[in-house]
C-alpha cells in the first residue's frame, strides 16, 4: 500500500553531511597504534615469531568470504587489474564489462592494455544478458568483469550459464558488495575470483585498500607474486601450499601494490563489526526506499529474485525529464540539504562518470544504457545518518520530483 507523499512544504530542509562516514570503532584505533608502537608496518616485517597483521587479515576475510585464498592489496582497482594479469590477459584481449560502472574498471583493463567491450545495462542497473550474449559469441574464451555497480546484483546463476556456454572467465567486482548474497551464496563466489574495495565509502573503510579471492590455488600464487612478494610468499595468511609457488615464482613479475599493517589493523577489527553494519544499511536503505517508492513519478530498480543487497546508496530515474530539468532537480534537491549525483551529466563529476568520457575505451553504440543513465541519480548512504534521517531524505526527493515539471 503506498501512502500520499508529504508536501514539500510541511517539510524541513535535511543537514546531515553526505560524505561524513562513521569514526573507526576504539578497537580499531588500539590496534593500530599497537601496529605503530611496534614500528613494524610493512607486511614481510613482522613482530619475530608471528604472523603479520596482513596475514591475519587474509585468513580472516578468505574465512568470512568464504574462499579458499585472499591477496589483500592497495586498493579494488589494484585487486581487478591483478586478477587480469593473474589469468593472463594480454595485451589486446577483450574484456568485457558493463557499461554502467566507475571508471577504475575500465582503467584496470585499460591498465593491461586489454580491449574493454561495454555490455549493455537493464532498466534495473545490472549487466543486460541478451546483450551479454551476443557479445560472449562474437568474443568466446575471454573475460567477463562483471561490475556490481551500485550493490545491483544480475541473476549470476543466468550469467554463469552463458559463461560457461562460451567459455568466458567471470571475474566478479564487488567493490558494492561486499556481503550481499543471490540465493544465500556471497556475492564474488559465483565467479573465478572476486575483488574488493576497502576505499573509504566502502563496507569497510580504511582510505584505500582492497581484497582478491578465489579457490584457484595457481590463480591466487600469481596474483600474490604480481603483488609484490618478493621471495616471502609463504608468509601469507590465506595462500596456496608453496610447491603451487614453484612453477611460477620466476615468471612472475612484480607489480607493487601491497597491504600494510596499519591498514590491516584497521580493517581486522572492522570485520568482527561487519555483519552489523551490512544490516544497518540496509536498514537506512529500506526506510529511503519506502519513502521515494511513494513517489509516482520516480522509478527505483526492482531486484532479481533471491537477492540481498547492501544499501550503502540508493539510485532512482526521473524518466519524465530532460537533460535541464535534471539540473534543476539536482539544484532545488541541494536547496533542501539532499547531495545528489546525475549519471547522466555529459561531464564526468566527482565520482561518477560514464562510458562516453572513458576516452581510452573504442566509442561504443549503448542506447538503453544511455537511455537509463540519463535520468539515473544516485544518493549515498553514510551510517552516520539515523533510519529516521533516511526517510527525511527519501521524502524531500520524493516531494522536490513532485515540483519539477519538464519546462
Ligand atoms: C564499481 C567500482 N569498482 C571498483 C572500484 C575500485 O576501488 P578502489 O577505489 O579501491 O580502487 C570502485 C571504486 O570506487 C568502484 O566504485
């Protein structure tokens, strides 16, 4: 049952602070002066007689993620283009990718030199698999970087079988969803290996950082190596046995993008808090939903049967407006205190971007996909804000739509 949206006028302007992420928990700032005190923050210099912080932090989330092997690296475009070079993709490949997502997933295939083939999005924001398809059959036996963008997952089973039709490798970016589930299983276990942002709007934060897992023992061996192990692979914490090590030690070269204790501290502690905070968003996300699902004018994506996403954000279109008027929607939103982005500016800005300013990428023909990135706008989430904060906010957009007609 939808009730009538509250007027613009009975409502107070929002002044909560998008960006304002929440302060790390005191156990995590412990562990990271303990790191500090010791001196000892590169991940192969440990306290004499353990296992470093990095080490414990891999078999920590491998447990968790529930994967065989975890690389924790710099950062989630480290992560990706590391699982590229790790399947060796060459120089001239085809990767494909959605055509929805950030663009450090064009750069890290742009960053192996590879050839980014954009798949077309649904209305519901998630890899179009009729366009997926097509494109696996002109392009068998490639890879698939399959961007979970905004926490929207695509049915993976349906992916997977085309996948395999095919023989394309699937790569999951999970940088949006970390701990969402299809039908019980994770998000990053459906592919061949999965990457992970820890970057500071992520489930976890600790400024940058990121994760790789996968059950592939040689996979993993390589994608350790390209991270900058020197010699002292064994002395990660969730790595395949070190004979797998043998074959490819010396061909593989070395790409520095290492954890460090003082990040891994961090992010250790914030595991034992995740489960918590998934629900938290989720919360602040569903109370948002309800409020513009009262909108008759805005339209919110509609999820794949079995999923549970984590709502660190919240994306809706405007489909009755042009290009002006979704300037003027983002203007009069701000007027009300709501920080919103337009995937559909020519521009890119901030954060957001589209296929069509990754000149680095061959141009490439996506109607739908422009056609739905036109009026798309998206809004962050931060944990910071109260579930009654959300539906202020859910409610100042939904009356501000209610204001803005196409002039
Ligand atoms: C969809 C998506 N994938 C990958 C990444 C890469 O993560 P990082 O910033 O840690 O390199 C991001 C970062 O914003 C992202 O939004």
């Amino acid at each position: 049952m939808t009730n009538a949206p509250t007027a613009l006028d009975s409502l107070t302007a929002f002044s909560g602070d998008f960006t304002q992420q929440e302060a790390l928990p005191d156990n995590a700032i412990h562990a990271v002066t303990d790191v500090l005190r010791t001196g000892r923050l590169h991940r192969y210099n440990p306290v004499p007689e353990s296992q470093s912080v990095v080490s414990r932090l891999e078999a920590a989330y491998a447990q968790w993620q529930g994967q065989n092997y975890c690389l924790a690296c710099a950062s989630g475009g480290y992560a990706i283009a590391t699982a590229l070079r790790a399947l060796g993709v060459q120089p001239g490949d085809v990767v494909m990718t959605n055509a929805f997502t950030l663009a450090p997933v064009p750069g890290a295939i742009q960053s192996v030199n590879a050839q980014a083939v954009l798949v077309e999005v649904t209305d519901d924001l998630v890899l179009d698999l009729d366009d997926f398809t097509t494109k696996a059959a002109a392009h068998p036996n490639t890879v698939l970087l399959v961007s979970h963008m905004r926490g929207h997952l695509v049915d993976m089973r349906a992916l997977m079988a085309i996948a395999n039709d095919f023989n394309i490798t699937v790569v999951e970016d999970c940088a949006h969803t970390m701990g969402a589930t299809l039908h019980g299983t994770r998000s990053g276990n459906f592919g061949h290996v999965a990457c992970f942002s820890t970057q500071t709007y992520k489930h976890m934060n600790s400024g940058e950082g990121g994760f790789l897992t996968t059950n592939d023992a040689e996979l993993a061996a390589r994608a350790i190596v390209l991270s900058g192990s020197y010699m002292l692979y064994e002395r990660h914490g969730a790595a395949p046995a070190p004979d797998v090590f043998d074959a490819i030690r010396l061909e593989t070269p070395n790409c520095s993008g290492r954890m460090d204790n003082v990040r891994a501290a961090m992010l250790l502690a914030q595991l034992d808090e995740l489960d918590t905070n998934l629900t938290r968003w989720n919360e602040r996300h569903d109370a948002m939903h309800r409020a513009i699902a009262e909108s008759n004018r805005l339209v919110l994506p509609t999820a794949v049967d079995g999923a549970l996403r984590i709502g660190s954000s919240l994306q809706f279109r405007a489909p009755w407006l042009d290009a002006e008027g979704c300037e003027r929607f983002m203007a009069r939103c701000s007027e009300w205190g709501v920080d919103l982005k337009w995937f559909g500016n020519p521009d890119p800005v901030a954060f957001t971007s589209q296929h069509r300013s990754w000149h680095y990428v061959k141009p490439h023909e996506l109607p739908h996909t422009d056609s739905v990135l036109a009026t798309l706008f998206d809004v962050r989430i931060p944990l910071t804000f109260s579930v009654e904060d959300c539906t202020h906010v859910g409610q100042l957009i939904t009356a501000v739509a209610a204001t803005i007609d196409d002039e």
